[in-house]
C-alpha cells in the first residue's frame, strides 16, 4: 500500500506562488507516474500535471501549462507542484495520485490512478 499525504496550500492572492509537496510512504514510489489533479467545489474532478517515473516526461493540463511546474524527488519520495500566478480560477482542493501500472501516457484519467491523498485546500483571492 501507498499512503499519500499532500501539504502546502493556503490562502494566496492573485499573482502570488504556492508550492504543493506529496510525500509517499509504505513503499517507495520511484517506479510510478505521479499526477496532481484538483477538484472546485460543485465540479468535477480535474488533470493537472503528471510526471513519468523518472521525472523524464511531464505533462500539463493547458489550463496551467506556463504557471505550473511538477517535480519529483524519488530519494525524497516526495513529488511537488510549484504553482505561480495563481488565479482565483485555480481555486480548488488539490490531490496527489500514484499510478503504478504501464499504461498509457500522460496520464490524464482519474481511473489511471491507484492511490491518492486526502487533498490540501488552495484558494486564490481577487
């Protein structure tokens, strides 16, 4: 099993930056593609970015593709989501994903994703 605990939002105005941290534990996930996705209130569940096992490919929802950066250390077992810019559109809660099957890429569906964290609220003021 793979736990995943998410930290870093808060309450941030337009403009300003925020950095997400995931750290994995009760097995090392170096082996799997990570993923962010972030979920508003009364919406759906939405990609964010992914990242390959390596931290070699990343992939970005064109939402945020400019703003965002996804990183990974695997000695760390901990994957980021450094967020600048923010806007009051990105105003969600934010999950981690682990994926540990060889499938497709990038990894853009909610069922592509085996395990998640409990989420960390990020709101973005006008």
């Amino acid at each position: 099993q793979v736990q995943l605990v998410e930290s870093g939002g808060g309450l941030v105005q337009a403009g300003g930056s925020l950095r997400l941290s995931c750290a994995a534990s009760g097995r090392s996930v170096s082996s799997y593609a990570m993923g962010w996705f972030r979920q508003a209130p009364g919406k759906e569940r939405e990609f964010v970015a992914c990242i390959s096992w390596s931290g070699g490919y990343v992939y970005y929802a064109d939402s945020v593709k400019g703003r965002f950066t996804i990183s990974r250390d695997n000695a760390k077992n901990t994957v980021y989501l450094q967020m600048n810019s923010l806007k009051p559109e990105d105003t969600a809660v934010y999950y981690c994903a682990a994926s540990s099957g060889a499938t497709t890429w990038p990894r853009l569906g909610v069922h592509e994703y085996d395990y998640w964290g409990q989420g960390t609220q990020v709101t973005v003021s006008s």
